[in-house]
C-alpha cells in the first residue's frame, strides 16, 4: 500500500515497496504568486508528467542524472528518493515575470549570457532571491555544490534551448530543483514543464498569443489547456525524430 509522503501545489508523493523508491502523481491543480491564485488546468497532471518524463530522457542521454526511473501512467513516474537541496535555480534566457519588475529591464530582451539565479524553496518566506554568500550563511549548500548547481543548470539550459528550438519554440527562462541521493551525489529532481518553463511559441509575435506556459493562467490569458497540449505534441513529435 502506497502512503502519501508528501503533497505540494503540484505533486502528491508516495512510498513504494521500495525505501529507495517513490511515485510522483501529478496533480491538474494550479498555484500562481506563491499559492495566492488558485485554480485547476485540465489533463495538467498528464501534459506535465509526459513532458518531464521525455526531458528527464534526454538530459539522461546527454549526461545529466536525473531522478526518473520510469513513468508508469500517464500521470504517475517512479523517481529515485533524495533529499531536495532546498534552492530553486532559475535560469533566464530572455528578460521576463520578476527579472522585468525588480531591475526594469524590458520584457522580451535577449541577455547577454544566460543569468542563472537561486532562490530560497520556503514558501513561508516567500522563495526569496540568495545570494551565494547568503547560502553559506545558511548552511544549506556547501561552496562545491552552489558551483555544481550552477554548471548543471547551465548545460541543461544549453540542451533544452536546442530542444526547444527545435520545436519551434523560445525557452525564455525556467526553474529547475536537485537533491542529494543516497551517496550525496546531485540529481535533477522535480519536474520541467509548462508549469516550470516559459515558453514562447516562435510562429507568434504577439505578446500574449506566444506564450505557451503557466503565465497564460497567472495573466487570465485563457486557451491554457490547449497551450499545454501545444508543447506537449511538439515534445512528443520532436523526441520521435531526434
């Protein structure tokens, strides 16, 4: 019997037969502005688990341990148990959402380099921004593992922007999550989806028609059900040929 380990705004987490082994059920639920905004996307729970499965594949095959064991229903995966390193890494592409509030840049501008952010997984503070000294501070990441964090989610932006171009699509930005295993090694945990991403449809240039994300429900842009299968057809179709 399968016992609810834990449940967060977008995942329930259950035990298996196995101590070593947990299943993931993605939820349609949708949370925006730290849970303030509430609401349900349909078939999210299925677009989101599929998306992430295909992802966590092909960053597998280019090197990067992820957490995936197997996805066992259309929303449910096997993952391998970790301790969640409790940092959000963000990495932006394109100037968007609180980069363009806090520092008045605008929306859309292409950075010169990928800028990659941590931020503090505490919803009772509300995620805040860290520095790297903050975190040291903090204890919750050695000086090796902020540096690991960093590189990794580098490549993972390098290999998903590609993916994603490929697609026909403009990876703007993401949030990403690790923990630790049984050997203290870091895994990419969580997921990456629509929920995680933005993601700007390339055939559009109007502003609010592009996006493809979970923005279309934080905006009331509407058609977010059908923006979610969008990215899921092309993930799909893009997997089959690579």
């Amino acid at each position: 019997m399968n016992e609810k380990l834990y449940e967060g705004k977008a995942k329930i987490i259950y035990t298996t037969d196995k101590p070593e082994i947990l299943l993931a059920h993605y939820k349609d639920d949708a949370t925006a502005f730290n849970a303030q905004k509430r609401g349900q996307i349909a078939g999210k729970g299925q677009i989101n688990c599929t998306v992430s499965t295909h992802l966590f594949k092909l960053l597998e095959q280019q090197g990067i341990r992820t957490h995936l064991i197997e996805q066992t229903a259309p929303d449910k995966m096997l993952v391998r148990r970790v301790q969640i390193v409790p940092i959000e890494v963000v990495v932006r592409n394109i100037a968007a959402g609180s980069l363009c509030k806090q520092t008045g840049l605008p929306e859309g501008k292409i950075l010169p380099k990928p800028l990659v952010e941590f931020y503090y997984k505490n919803d009772a503070l509300g995620d805040p921004l860290l520095t790297s000294d903050r975190i040291l501070v903090m204890e919750i990441a050695t000086p090796e593992q902020i540096a690991q964090l960093k590189s990794l989610s580098l490549e993972v932006n390098r290999i998903l922007s590609e993916f994603f171009n490929q697609c026909g699509i403009t990876l703007v930005d993401f949030k990403l999550e690790f923990g630790l295993d049984e050997t203290q090694q870091i895994l990419l945990a969580d997921e990456i989806s629509p929920d995680t991403c933005r993601l700007w449809n390339q055939s559009e240039t109007d502003s609010q028609k592009r996006v493809m994300d979970k923005d279309r429900f934080r905006r009331d842009l509407g058609n977010v059900e059908n923006a979610y299968q969008q990215v899921l057809e092309r993930v799909l179709a893009q997997t089959s040929t690579n």
